[in-house]
C-alpha cells in the first residue's frame, strides 16, 4: 500500500495523510521532532519485486506530500528496526535485502540528517536478525528478537530469538563554529583610524563569545561523557557485587551439601552396620553347623 493514517491518540480518531510516492510493505517509520516541525520518515520495505532503499519524509506541520530523499541506503533492506537519536541521526539495524527469503543482515546504516547522507556502521551485530525491534535512551540502541534464519526454511529450526544486543554511538563533541571573517579588508582601505579600532574590538568581542559558546558545548559533552563512564561503572561494580554475593552463596551451599554427604553417609553406615552385623553371624553359625555335621 501507499496510503498513510495518523491516529489522534487524544481524540482517538484516524486522519488520512497523503499517500506515499512508492508502494511498500515491512517498510519503517519514525517521528523526529524539529525546532519547528514535526517529521515522519518512512525507510526501505519492499514492493512486492524487490526491496527498498530508498527514505521517504513528510512534514506533518504542512502535510503536503511525500518527499523522497536523493541519498538512498547502502543496502535495501525490509523487516528491520528503525531508530531515532538525538533527532538528527536515523539507524536502521537488520532486516533482509533478498525479496522475501535469503539470509538475515547483521548490519547497521546511519543517516545523519544535517549532511543528508547514509553511513554503514562499522559494528555489526553478533547475531544477524530481521523482523526484530528496537529502543532508544541517549545514545543508546536496544534491539530485541526477531529471526535469526530464513523465513521460508524448511525444517523450522533456529528461527525465533529471545536475545538482545546494544548498540551504543559515540558522541563526538561538537563542531568547532565557522571562523568571522577579519573586519578590514581592501574594501574597507578608508575607515578611520578610529573606525578601524572600534571594528577590531567588535570583531574581538564576537570571537570571545564564540569562543566561549564552543568552549561551554565542549565542556557539556565532556561532563556527558564521564557521566556515562560513571554510570558504566557503578553498574559493572553492581554487577560484580552480585557476582561476589552468588560466588560465597554458592560456596556455602557447597559446604553445606559437603557435611549433609558426609552425614548421610555416616548415618546409612550406621544403618547397615547391624545388618552387616546379623549376616556374618548367620554366616558363622551356618558354618559351625557344617562343622558339626562333617
């Protein structure tokens, strides 16, 4: 299909959109919020022949129409996860690139939306999959489930997956701003001395404060990033306190289990030793009987 719906969650009312420019099925979809708009952009799919790779965005301020994107994925894919970062960046993980079987991808692609340009991620996930699902926190990309095989095997073996892997993009710190151009140039040969001055002052004052805005955005991104490192660390050290507490409990149940043996086996020879006892007077008293009879 190429027809589109949005529901109104408030009113609970579905509102027709325009169609897309491409029919396409086990396509993907996000929001990214602007500034001053709202976005939706569909991603890949397939049409029935062969899947896609190309985007497609809407702005559902001004719903006009459907504008598809010039730069298209490295590799067609459908039946992916889609996710939105830091509402600029989309990454597209999984999927297949045949039309309707063939081997699951285990590849990632970003499309960064200020350059309008798709990169392949360099790390691939440990378990290729399709038809799975993603969330997203920071920087952070959680994908879930899916397939691991070709849907259309035979045996029906291996398949379905209850594993999840992370995906997590390093964020550079920002870009340093445009240089101001030098206010006194050949066009400017007559100022006056002191409009000169006054020039290289302001010109001066506008270089400190950007140098200051970049310096605070350097600042932000270095405090995110120990942050994170920090929040990093408290977890593995929970988890290595876990680790340590199922270690000594372990140790425990170990020496425990070690005098339960050790007392079963005491009390089982306890147990026997009478009836050990009784068979080897049965035994000598039947051989004093043979004794007594030869």
């Amino acid at each position: 299909l190429e027809s589109c719906e949005l529901l109104d969650l408030k009113s609970k009312q579905w509102t027709q959109l325009p169609s897309l420019t491409t029919k396409r099925n086990a396509c993907a979809a996000v929001l990214v919020e602007a500034p001053t708009a709202s976005y939706i952009y569909v991603v890949g799919g397939e049409n029935g022949i062969q899947p896609l790779a190309t985007t497609e965005v809407l702005n559902l301020s001004q719903p006009m129409g459907w504008t598809t994107l010039p730069m298209t994925m490295n590799h067609p894919r459908h039946s992916f996860a889609l996710a939105a970062i830091d509402k600029r960046y989309l990454v597209c993980i999984g999927g297949i690139t045949a039309n309707n079987n063939g081997p699951p991808l285990d590849s990632s692609e970003l499309y960064d939306i200020h350059k309008q340009q798709w990169l392949q991620i360099p790390a691939t996930m440990t378990t290729p999959r399709w038809g799975c699902c993603c969330v997203t926190f920071d920087s952070h990309i959680l994908v879930m489930g899916g397939y691991s095989s070709d849907p259309y095997n035979q045996d029906g073996k291996g398949i379905f997956l209850a594993s999840a892997e992370m995906l997590i993009l390093q964020q550079d710190l920002p870009e340093p701003p445009a240089l101001i151009p030098f206010p006194i140039d050949s066009s400017k040969i007559n100022l006056t001395r002191q409009e000169r001055i006054v020039a290289l002052q302001d010109w001066m004052t506008q270089i400190q404060l950007r140098k200051a805005v970049y310096e605070n955005q350097v600042g932000v991104a270095q405090n995110r990033e120990e942050n994170y490192c920090a929040h990093q660390t408290r977890i593995a050290d929970e988890e290595i306190a876990k680790l340590k507490n199922k270690i000594a409990f372990y140790e425990s149940e170990r020496l425990i289990y070690r005098e339960n043996k050790d007392s079963r086996i005491a009390m089982m020879e306890s147990m026997a030793k009478p009836w050990f006892d009784a068979v080897q007077q049965q035994l000598e008293d039947a051989q004093d009987q043979v004794y007594s009879l030869t």
